[in-house]
C-alpha cells in the first residue's frame, strides 16, 4: 500500500486543532459528565423479533458460511492456477484489502460478521470433537493477538508477500493451527485464537447492531458496546498490535525510513520486522505506563492495564481508516474486477482530491480519540471516587494527546 506526503496540510493547524479538540473534550466532559452512563450489554432498544428470527435462523447460518466457504475456495484456486501476479490475479487484493480493509466497515455496519463467514468453522463443523478441552483461564485472546501481529508482519514487511507461494504457505500455517486448536479445544477455540475472528469481534464493539445480555438484538450507542468489551487476557496485547502495526504502516513508506531500511547491515528485512516490533513495543509501553500511574492513584483498581484498554479501540479505529480509506476505495473495486475477469484492471480514481483526503484522514484519527476520551471518562467516573474522578483521567489524557500527535505526524512526515 502507498501513501500520499504531498497533502495539503499545514502541521500546525493539524496539530493545534487536535490538541483543541481532545482539550475541550476533556474539560467538557469533567464539568458535565459525574457519574457512568454507559450500560454495556443491559442497553439497547430490541429490533422486530421477526427480524431477530432470520438472522438466527439456521438457514441464513448455513448460508453465510457457505457464502463464506465458497469465497475461501475460490480465494485457493486463484492462487493455485492463476498468474502469479497482483495486477492480474485478485487473491493477494481480496486478503489484504476485501477481508484485512472490509472487515472495518462490515463489522461497524453488521457486528461481528466474521463469526459468520469463517469458512475454518464450516470445515471444523464436519467433524467437531466430541468431547473438546476447554481453554485456560489465562489464554483469553493472546493467541489472537500472536496471529494479528503476524499477519501484519506479513502484509508490511514479508519479501514477495504477494506471491502465490508465499501467500499459499501462510494460509496454510494458518488454517492448520485454527484446525488443530479447534480439533483440541472445540470450536470456542475460534472466539479467541483466530485472528481475523478477534479483530472483527473487536471492531463490532463499536456497531450499532449488538446483542444484549439476554440475548436480544438491538440497536444501541456504540459506547454501549464498547463499554460491554471483554476484559479478557490478551486485550491490550491485541489492541497494542492493532495500533503499532497501523503506525509502523503509516513509516513504512516514508522516504527516510525506506533508506534506513536500503543501507541498515542488518538488511531490510530484519530492520523492517524490528521497527514494527518497537512500534508495537512503543505503543504498548506508553500504556504499560498509563496503567502503572492509573494504579498508583487508585491502589483499588486491580485491574488498570484491562479496565481501560476498551478506550484504544476507538483510536485504533481511527488510525484504520485514516491509512487504510483511500486503499479500500481504490483497490477494492480492482480487485473485484479482476475476480470477475477483467485482466489489468485499472483502479478507479479516487473520489476525494488531496485536500478531502487530508481531512478526512486528520478527522478520523482526532475523531477516535475524543471517542476514546469519552469511554476512559465514563470508565473513570465509575470506578474512581468523586474527588480522583478527573484527576485520575490526567495519564490517559496525556496518552491519548501523545498518541493523537504521533498519529498526525506519520500522516505529515
């Protein structure tokens, strides 16, 4: 994926401007917002039972992994007897872009939809364990997070990572330990070891489909889902992996990085893996630290580094479509043609000009932050007291203004 480092932005209104914003958000939200107004999975308002029945229905289960299935077997034979080629065969678009890229917008709109389509559930479905393991306690999601991190090791740094071989053998590796874990463990093995399932999982938090405790469908205020997240082992691993990697993406292609990368002894290979390592390293740290002072403040809390870990979702999300929007709106429509058979397919022009782009890429990443300010609020206001309420804010305040900044910065560099 390339990026643009000719947009029209001018650093310091970019800068001052979400400065401004997330300042203003923070004071608002200390003056008028005292006490927890999110309810997580107890909220929302129930859609036509008719309409919860087809969508429960196990017809329409049965059809979208099938739907699912089919798209992995064609994705296969792409690779195995098409060109090896990315301008001419559409499998490395449709895993990087329609499934890596669409999962972003498909689980905002529809909820975890990959649950669904997961063609590894169809295949584990024709011979489940009759008598599966559970899982430990402690396992939670740091499976999923190994893969994720792989995964983008693979899309950013991985030598001829479009290559039908390549791509052949990752999949493979993958599909063997989702089937050997699901073999071992039943097929909640999916729910917190793949990796794609996670990220979808994590992603439709912030939908406004969701499902109650009681098992309702309804509709409800993304935070209500956010604040419903799991704080599962794992989280913060996963949550870290998805913003180190995004702005180890946004590097990647800068130019004095690329000559890093041409003249390190290491070679760019191992250079490039250990920058996405220390992007996430990075990332993870300034949380590690942000939980550290949060339990200072209140030896009470005995949980800092997963109480607020649901607050990076939103960020993350920004950071997604910021680097990821112009990739899906241009090569997904290629890929698609190419699927269809249209050979050299040309991707359409973009729809926004430089100046649209900066905007939206600048409002994404400022417009998850302040969503991520009002969850670590509400969050705070319900385990901190009255008087450490605000106070007790301030390191999350500062991480999210320094994550908000470097995010910026790589869209400016």
């Amino acid at each position: 994926m390339g990026s643009r480092h000719d947009l029209p932005l001018s650093p310091f209104y970019a800068y001052a401007g979400a400065f401004a914003a997330l300042l203003v958000s923070f004071l608002a939200l200390g003056l008028l917002w005292s006490s927890s107004r999110f309810r997580g999975d107890l909220s929302g308002r129930p859609l036509p039972l008719a309409l919860q029945r087809v969508a429960d229905a196990p017809a329409t289960r049965t059809a979208l992994r099938l739907l699912g299935a089919v798209a992995a077997l064609v994705l296969l034979l792409h690779l195995l007897l098409g060109p090896d080629d990315p301008d001419r065969n559409p499998a490395p678009g449709a895993l990087y872009v329609l499934l890596w890229v669409g999962l972003v917008p498909a689980s905002l709109l529809l909820g975890p939809v990959w649950r669904l389509l997961n063609p590894l559930r169809a295949v584990h479905s024709l011979h489940p364990p009759p008598n599966p393991r559970p899982l430990p306690a402690a396992l939670g999601i740091r499976p999923a997070a190994l893969g994720l991190l792989l995964f983008t090791w693979l899309e950013l740094v991985a030598p001829d990572n479009t290559s039908s071989a390549t791509l052949l053998t990752a999949l493979a590796l993958h599909t063997g330990v989702q089937l050997i874990g699901a073999a071992r463990h039943g097929d909640r093995w999916f729910a917190h070891a793949d990796p794609f399932e996670v990220y979808s999982s994590l992603l439709a938090r912030l939908s406004p489909l969701g499902r109650r405790a009681d098992g309702r469908l309804v509709l409800r205020s993304p935070f209500h889902g956010l604040d419903a997240t799991p704080q599962t082992p794992g989280l913060v691993a996963t949550v870290c992996v998805l913003l180190g990697s995004t702005a180890y993406d946004g590097l990647s292609d800068n130019p004095r990085w690329i000559t890093t990368l041409q003249t390190s002894p290491l070679g760019p290979v191992p250079t490039a893996t250990l920058g996405l390592l220390a992007a996430v390293a990075l990332v993870a740290a300034g949380y590690g630290l942000c939980a550290g002072a949060l339990r200072l403040m209140n030896r009470t809390l005995t949980t800092p580094l997963t109480s607020f870990a649901h607050s990076l979702l939103p960020i993350a999300l920004g950071y997604l479509v910021a680097h990821y929007f112009s990739l899906f709106v241009t090569e997904g429509p290629r890929t698609v043609m190419m699927a269809g058979g249209t050979d050299n397919a040309l991707a359409p022009a973009p729809f926004l000009g430089p100046g649209g782009l900066a905007t939206l890429q600048v409002a994404a990443i400022v417009t998850g932050h302040v969503l991520g300010v009002v969850a670590a609020h509400d969050r705070s206001v319900r385990l901190f007291p009255p008087d450490r309420a605000i106070a007790g804010q301030l390191p999350l305040f500062a991480l999210m203004i320094a994550y908000t900044l470097g995010g910026i910065g790589l869209l400016i560099a």
